[in-house]
C-alpha cells in the first residue's frame, strides 16, 4: 500500500489516543462449526493436489516461524486452487457452540459483489472459506455473505460512493482521513452462497489497529433481512508469526492488543468460538475457513 509514514503514524497516534472502546452489541444470535483451538495446524486439502507444509503457530502466545515462507505481493502470487467442502467436515453429530453476535463496529459499508476484494492492495494473500449452514446442519444456498476488514496497516478503506448503506459508517476513524483509503473500496466484497452454503474470496490477511486484534467482519443476509452479523478472529501465535516474520506487516509492528490478553475491545476472553481455522498453502499464501450455523 502507498502511504507515507508520516500519515500512518498520525493515524496510529489517532487510534491509539481514541481507541475503539466500542461496546458489544447483540444484535442475532448465531452458532459456529469449526476453530476453538488456537492450534489450527492441519494437512492440505487443496483441490490443486498441492502437498503443503502446515502453518507455524503453536500455541496461544506465539509461533515458531512458518515452515515455508509466506507469499507476499497481494492476490497476484496466489496461485494455490480454493480447497473442496472437507475442510468444513465436522462430527456425525454436528456438534456446535452457541455463541452471539458481534458489533457491527462504524468502518462498514455496504459493497459489490466480488470475489477479490484486494483492490491489488499488498500484504500476505489469503484464501478466504466459508460456509453457512443451518440449525439441522444442512448448507444453506442463496444467502449473502459480505465480508470487511482492514490493510496490513490497520486502514479501512472509505469509497462509499455507490453504497446503498453507508449511514453508519465513521469515515474519520476508520480511515484516518487517509487519502488513498477515502478513494478505495479495498476489502469489502460480498458473494451468495452456492449449493454447499458457500462462499470464496481472494484477499490480504488483516492488519491491526489499537485496542482490536486482528479480525475479520461479515454480515449474512436473506432478502436483505441480516440473519447475523458478527466477527472472527485468529490465534495470537499465527498473528505474532506473521506479524514478525513478513516483509509486508514487520513495519507495523506486532498488535497492541491480543486475544489471551482478554483485553479485545470486542471478544475479550470469550474468543475461542470465533477462532478461524487456517494452514499454509503451497505457495505461501493462506487458508483462512469458518463455518457459521444460523438459526
């Protein structure tokens, strides 16, 4: 991303001073298949038949280094196959956790349908999975689900032009004024779930911002009536590896704020449910996979 470093650190100072202090906010109750471990080390299964080495992390207070080095350069390096429906298989039993809703937070707007989201913006790319299925865990088709998150510097972008919901949207905080954010769409997308209640997309994996672990956001909607709206998250020792070790994230740093802290603004110690599962692909880049069961 093309910042000047004088821009971000204003932006850092900004977040660090204000924070984002935002209370959780129930809006839907929801319960997520898959994560509840901060260990996610699990073998490929990519349909592109690549062996892969797994991802480095541990533990929950950090990583030994990726066995294989990250991709960096955004999407264009991706050239691992999106993997097949196993990576969501769960017991005979479906057995799931009961879990809430999370903030909406004030950096979001409604987007374009899109399966990159990166706006060729820099940063580790990810493979982005997931699926939704319903309270007898059957997939759910025809749904849409949108995503949202920042850059590798803790920047959301802030293009509203052309949103159908951008009332809420706090363009200050979420952008930092920033003037390449405010003319960008980047990592905001949605897709409708196909036959298996899923949905892919190409993007960047997150950066942080003060008081937040890094996150992901995403809203499912039926008609256009939200069936849950909520936030996952990812273990501190992948953030930590990928935060020390990739060329592209070093320079901000390791995140102020980690999960085993319990001091997320949002998940606090209550984040084991909305831990995404993930591996590292062939080609560096990175699997990131949830399943979300609605009611």
């Amino acid at each position: 991303m093309s910042q000047h470093n004088t821009e971000q650190q204003a932006r850092r100072r900004f977040l660090k001073h204000l924070g984002i202090g935002l209370a959780t906010v129930p809006l839907i109750g929801l319960v997520a298949c898959g994560g509840g471990s901060d260990n996610n080390e699990v073998a490929d299964t990519g349909s592109s038949g690549d062996s892969t080495d797994s991802t480095g992390g541990t533990g929950s207070t950090g990583g030994t280094g990726s066995s294989t080095s990250w991709a960096t350069g955004g999407t264009a390096s991706m050239t691992a196959s999106f993997p097949d429906d196993s990576i969501f298989a769960t017991s005979a039993a479906c057995a799931v956790a009961l879990t809430k809703a999370m903030t909406e937070g004030p950096c979001f707007f409604a987007a374009d349908a899109l399966d990159d989201i990166s706006e060729e913006q820099v940063g580790l790319p990810m493979q982005l999975c997931l699926r939704v299925i319903d309270s007898s865990c059957n997939p759910v088709s025809g749904l849409e689900v949108e995503v949202w998150h920042c850059d590798v510097e803790g920047i959301y972008s802030g293009d509203t032009t052309g949103s159908s919901d951008s009332r809420r949207f706090s363009s200050s905080f979420c952008t930092g004024n920033d003037a390449d954010a405010l003319k960008s769409k980047w990592f905001r997308g949605y897709q409708v779930t196909d036959s298996s209640g899923r949905v892919n997309f190409k993007s960047c994996f997150p950066g942080w911002y003060s008081s937040r672990t890094i996150h992901i956001h995403f809203r499912v909607r039926n008609n256009n009536n939200d069936q849950v709206i909520s936030q996952f998250c990812f273990p501190d020792s992948l953030t930590e590896d990928i935060c020390t070790t990739h060329a592209e994230y070093k320079n901000h740093g390791i995140q102020d704020t980690t999960l085993s802290s319990g001091k997320d603004t949002v998940f606090g110690s209550n984040y084991q449910d909305y831990l995404f599962d993930y591996q590292q692909n062939s080609d560096g880049s990175i699997l990131v996979y949830k399943t979300i069961q609605i009611s």
